[in-house]
C-alpha cells in the first residue's frame, strides 16, 4: 500500500516537469514591429489629447514610468477643458502623476464653473491653469483637494480659486500656530 503510494506521488511530481521544460524553453518572443509596450500606449494616449507625436515620444521616452504620465494626462483631458500640453507639462513635473491628475478631477468635478470665462480677464485659462499649477505645487494632491473642495463649500464668501491659494498656503510652516519658532 506504501509503495502504491509512494509510486502515485512520483509520477504526480514527474508529469508537470516536461510541461514545465517545455514552457521554459520556449524563447520569449521578441516586440514586433508596431507591438504594443508601455511607451507606444503612453504615446499613443498623449497624442489624443492633441500633444505632438514628437513631445509624446520625448516625454514619455523621459518618464520613470511612461503609463503614468499618460494616464495622468487622459485624467485631466477625460475631467477638464485643460489642453493636453499644459497637463503633460505639470504630469511630467511630479513624482506621483496620478495624485495630480486626481487632484485636478476631483477640484474641477465639483467646481465646473472653474471653466467659465473671467470677466476681468476675459479668460477660462486663468482658473483652470491655476487649479493645474496647485495641485501640481502641492505636496499631498489628495490633502489638498480635500482642503479646496470643504473650504469653497463650507465658507461662504470665499471662491475656490481662493480656496486653492489658501490651502496651498497653508502647506507651508504654519508660522502663526508656532510664533517661537523664527528663522534667522
């Protein structure tokens, strides 16, 4: 009964290795010419949101991780009316793209009125580029999101391009909580 046994284990153990050789004899398979790797889909992606081919290929060429660069970008391209080389630009700027291109949805989802034109400047881009540029100068993109979207809800007089200076300020030393501590 052992031995019956003992045989069973045996050529249970045996069957998976010719599989096994076989599988890892096989060559892998060199890209073919057009194949899809993770810079042709950054490219790709990039090029949708109307950056040249020749900016994608050199930032995506550039990137620690190219995916994240282009989905950084689609984020903001899919959530706002921002051009595709501005957030390329402030993607490529950041360790965690895609804290940014979140930080950016999420202000811009809750305050589409950040794309209306400005009266005094008689710009959209103004807002929509100074929301790019503070979650990209911000050292904690969820934080600061956060932060933007409770401040502009909750206070009454204050617009959520105030909201972003004020809570990107407050990222900073905050020195009025800690008066001794000066700086010479």
């Amino acid at each position: 009964m052992i031995s019956l046994f003992t045989r069973l284990l045996r050529v249970c153990a045996i069957i998976p290795l010719p599989a096994s050789l076989l599988l890892l004899s096989l060559a892998p398979s060199p890209a073919k010419a057009g194949g899809w790797n993770q810079f042709s889909v950054c490219i790709t992606q990039l090029e949708k949101y109307q950056v040249s081919g020749d900016d994608a290929a050199i930032a995506c060429s550039d990137a620690l991780i190219p995916k994240e660069l282009s989905q950084c970008v689609s984020m903001i391209g899919l959530a706002t009316p921002i051009k595709g080389n501005d957030s390329l630009r402030a993607c490529y700027q950041v360790r965690r793209p895609i804290d940014l291109g979140n930080c950016v949805a999420d202000i811009y989802h809750q305050f589409p009125s950040l794309a209306n034109v400005d009266p005094e400047t008689n710009s959209n881009e103004t807002a929509l580029l100074t929301l790019l540029n503070s979650c990209r100068a911000s050292l904690q993109p969820g934080f600061y999101s956060q932060c933007v979207i409770a401040s502009a809800r909750q206070v009454s007089d204050i617009t959520p391009v105030k909201a972003m200076d004020k809570c990107l300020a407050a990222q900073d030393f905050p020195r009025d909580l800690f008066p001794a501590y000066t700086e010479e």
